[in-house]
C-alpha cells in the first residue's frame, strides 16, 4: 500500500517537473532577444564573481622586488630589458589616474607626463591597476569560453570551472608582467581556435590580429616567442591528422579529398611562420628602438637569467663541479668568457653555499667592464656574458642536463595551490627588503602588517588551496582522456575534429617546450610553470568544448554528403 501510494506521489510530481521544463523551454524558445542578453550576462558574472570577492576582501599581492622595478624605475635598461617593457609602461596608466584622482581630492593640481618616469604608488592607484587586470581577465576568459563551444549549457560548466580554478584570478590579483602576459597567452589561444576553424581561407584580419598578439606577449615576456611555433605546429599536426582520418573514421575513398585540404593546411603553415617570425623580428627592433631612445645598449638577456640556472652548481661535488667549468672553458670563443667562468669557478670554491647570482653579476661587470660609461665596453660584457651560456650549453652536458631534467620533473608535479601560495611568499619578500621596495610602506598590503599575517590569508581562504593534491601529471592524464574520448564520438557521429585534435595537441607541446626552455635558462620557481598552466587549462577546454559540441551540437560531417556520394562511385569502380 505505501509503495502504491508513493507511486501515485511520485508520478504526478515527475510529470510536473517535466511539465514545467517543457513549458519552461517554450518560453525561452519564444523569446531569443532575452536569452541573447540574459545568457552572456549570467556567464559573465560567474567569470567575475572571484574576482569581486578578492577586491573587496584580498589586498593586492606583489611579485616581489620585480614588481616594483616595474612600476617605479625610469625607462632604462631594467624597464625595456629585463623585465619587458609593454607591462612596465601600461601598468602606469592606471596608477597615473590614481595619483591624479587623489590629487584633486585634496585640491592639488595633478601631476604631468614626467610622473611616467618617476610614478609614486597610491592605495587607489594599485587598486585601479589589480581591477583593471581582474576586468581583463574576465573579458578574455569570457571570449575564450565563448570561442571553444557553442553550446551555452557547455560554455556555463567551463565558466564555473574556470571560476573554481584560483590560478588565473589569484595572478590578475598580483602586481607584475606576469599577469599581463596571462591575459595575452589566453587571447592568442582563443584566436588560434578561431583561426583553426577555418576551413577554408582565413581572414586577413584573423593572421594580423594573431601577429599583434605575439608581438605584444613577445614584448611582455621574451621566452613567450617560443608561442609563435604553435600554429605552424598546430597545421603540421594537421596534415598528419587528416592523412588517416579517413581510415579512422571509415570512409575508404576520401584521399582525392583530403589531398587539397592537406594542401591548403601546409599553405596556412606558411602564412603562420611567417606571421610568427615577423612578430619576434617586430618585437626585437620595437626593444632596439626604446633602447636607442634612451641611450642605452641593446643586447640580449639571457645571459643575465643563466647565472640563475648556474646556481645548482653549489650543490655539486667539487669535482664534478670542476668538470662542468672545465668543458665550458674549452667550449669558449673568447678570452672575455674564459675570464668569466675563472671568476665563477672562484666564486664557488669560495662560497658555495651563499652564491648570490646578483653580486657576482656586479663583480663580473666591474671586472671585465671598469668604466660604466662607456658602452663599447658595456656591449662587450653582454657579448661575454651570452658567449658564456653558448659555452655551457653547446653542447650541453650530462651534469647540465641532469639539473635540467630534475627541475622539469618538478615542474610536472607542482599543484595549482602550490603556485597560488608562490605569490603570496613573494608578496612576503617586502617584509625583509623594506629598503629596496620603501614606497610599499604606506599601501594598505603591508601597512601594519607582517610576513605571517599575509601567509595567513592564503591559509585562512579555503578557495586559494583547491584543487587539493592533483599535479600537472593528473591534468594531463585528463586531458589524454578527453582526447580519446573525442575521437570515440568523432568516429560514431562522423564529425570532423582533427582542427580541435591538432590544436589541443599543439597547446600540449608548446606549453611543455616553455617550461623545458625556462628550466634550461633558469633554476626552477613555481611561477615559471604559469605558461604551462594556461596553455594546459585552454587546451582542456578546447578539448571539452569540441567534444560536447561533436556530441549534441549539429555541426557540420566529416564530409559533405556530395563528397560521400563521390567517394561510393569510386567505390564501386574499383570494385568493378
């Protein structure tokens, strides 16, 4: 009796609830104006909510001295150079606004274009900048969802995760050119899907909008050139993909029509390297002619980054220590790199426990370069000091590669978490150089504050620590299932997928390749592992998007049904 009666409860409610829906989805289907606003509103707000939460309860973070080089040094070698010159520069409008906003405020007049040079940091000024860079987030994320499916119901989950993930708000929370080079790294995978999906020629457009991008991530972070490799990886892929889609699928007669397709792939991977190769040439004389504005000496950085790298060398035996010098100073091609590694091999028989990368740069530079005046000298240090990384690493030795290997293994096993509390430890390195930072004693981050008070709010807020203990390893391990996945129902549903397949694949590489140079050029630190994160996380929602959309969306077949019925002709005469 109770069954039956729960059976007559349960039955009706049912048939409410679907009731309810149908009647529900009618409305909707009646009314497109709302859901065209409505839909990209809510998606939005979601994409925003994190950060409306952490500028009214986190205090900007600060990716330690770096960040203030940035945003107070004069243009010089250090804004154009070292730390890229596009951040350093922009970063200073909003802080501008700020220092002009509170001057008026008090009845001051606000200050002139020579505060460019010499920017003094406000409460309201860094909060302009943190907001401006959450907005920036929000708008790119919200174009990249929108790129990867056209399902709205798909673009919401992939919202919602992205919201869960603390990485990419917890750097748009962080003063430094990392976060700006975030925002660009998910515009160029967002405009690299759309170039994909192109199946014919792409818009003119499309290839210089692509171009301005790598130009400008090029002028943010230099090792983001390696970035102009991935559509010409993404195309070759491409090729390889299609020459055994027909077989994977089933179709036993589609060669005479994935021979043009193929042909019109590697033409698109001409147009990508070439694009790819004017923005780095673009980038190199835009730093050349800042630095000729400024009177200062153009020349690589690298040489800088590897004294960084050379630092594994105090925890080598001596006498491995001394084979690893030894084969550098045969390698050299100068006696100014001889000098240099006599230096280092001294440096490290004399303190290796304390090596500070920087002071031995300063002591290099005054051994090799007495008078700081005079640029032909200051060029031929810089000429030393890349001859120097050429020396170590042409060809690279087993020790070499050994550390290389050992940090690139962390790298693989380094949890979100982990590089989100990265940025608050260096938010921390102010409370022991307050001399090198002193215009940060009044901003509301560390007024009356201490190093464990700003640890605390990343212990304090459960969203900064999750996902708990899942590594990089474990994303790929999903994103290899996703992939299979969308094959399996490419296969079922005879759609095309080998555009998204190859991109996805292309992200994967070009996100290992970064972290494999930055382990090369430079020891190991959590933040390095930000490009590998972004390009990662796209790549999953490429994937997850082409999946769902191969699954319910009714997109176009793998091939048209005129080409299919071609395809049965020829079937037929060979069979004849």
């Amino acid at each position: 009796m109770s069954y039956r009666i729960g059976d007559r409860i349960f039955l009706p409610s049912a048939a409410n609830c679907v009731h309810v829906f149908v009647r529900f989805r009618s409305w909707i289907t009646a009314r497109p104006l709302l859901v065209s606003f409505v839909a990209p509103a809510i998606l939005f707000a979601v994409i925003m909510a994190p950060s409306i939460w952490m500028l009214s309860v986190i205090p900007p973070l600060w990716k330690d001295v770096d960040a203030y080089l940035q945003l107070t040094r004069p243009p010089g070698s250090e804004t154009i150079l070292q730390y890229g010159p596009l951040y350093c520069f922009i970063a200073r409008i909003p802080l501008y606004v700020g220092y002009a906003t509170d001057c008026l405020r008090v009845g001051a007049s606000p200050p002139g274009l020579s505060y460019f040079d010499h920017p003094l940091l406000t409460d309201l000024g860094v909060f302009l900048l943190v907001g401006s860079q959450h907005l920036a987030l929000a708008l790119t994320s919200f174009y990249v969802i929108a790129v990867t499916t056209r399902l709205l119901w798909v673009r919401f989950i992939i919202a919602v995760t992205w919201a869960a993930n603390p990485l990419f708000y917890t750097l748009a929370h962080c003063v430094g050119g990392e976060t700006l080079s975030m925002i660009l790294v998910l515009l160029i995978g967002a405009t690299g899907l759309r170039i994909i999906r192109h199946s014919h020629n792409v818009p003119k457009k499309e290839w210089f909008l692509l171009g301005i991008l790598l130009w400008l991530c090029t002028l943010t972070r230099q090792i983001n050139a390696v970035l102009a490799g991935l559509l010409p990886l993404t195309f070759v892929l491409l090729v390889l993909c299609r020459s055994s889609a027909a077989r994977f699928v089933g179709c036993q007669s589609c060669a005479g029509w994935n021979g043009p397709r193929c042909k019109q792939s590697f033409q698109k991977a001409i147009v990508a390297v070439a694009v790819g190769i004017s923005s780095i040439v673009l980038a190199n004389a835009s730093l050349g002619t800042l630095c000729y504005t400024v009177k200062i000496p153009y020349h690589s950085v690298v040489g800088f980054a590897f004294f960084g790298r050379l630092k594994f060398l105090a925890t080598l035996p001596v006498e491995e220590r001394n084979q690893l010098l030894d084969k550098a100073n045969k390698n050299a091609n100068s006696a100014d790199v001889k000098g240099l590694i006599s230096l280092l091999r001294n440096e490290f028989n004399g303190r290796a426990a304390s090596w500070d990368a920087g002071a031995f740069t300063n002591r290099a530079r005054a051994s090799l370069v007495p008078s700081e005046g005079d640029l032909a000298r200051q060029q031929r240090f810089y000429h030393a000091l890349n001859g120097m990384v050429a020396a170590f690493l042409w060809p690279p030795s087993k020790i070499l590669l050994s550390a290389v290997a050992t940090d690139f293994k962390r790298s693989q096993r380094i949890t979100i978490p982990e590089v989100v509390a990265f940025l608050f430890v260096t938010t921390r390195f102010y409370f022991s150089h307050r001399d090198v930072m002193p215009q940060c004693a009044s901003l509301i981050t560390f007024r009356d504050k201490n190093a464990d008070q700003i640890f605390g709010i990343f212990k304090n807020h459960s969203y900064f620590r999750h996902p708990k203990n899942v590594s990089y390893r474990a994303f790929l391990l999903v994103w290899i299932v996703i992939l299979a996945a969308l094959f399996l129902i490419a296969k079922m549903r005879k759609r095309d997928i080998t555009g998204v397949a190859s991109y996805a694949t292309a992200l994967i590489v070009i996100a290992i390749l970064m972290m494999l140079a930055n382990c090369l050029l430079a020891i190991f630190q959590p933040r390095y592992t930000l490009p590998m994160w972004e390009l990662t996380l796209v790549s999953l929602s490429v994937l997850f998007g082409g999946m769902m959309d191969a699954l319910l969306y009714q997109s176009r077949p793998l091939y048209p049904p005129e080409l299919n019925d071609q395809a049965k002709h020829l079937d037929r005469v060979q069979r004849s």
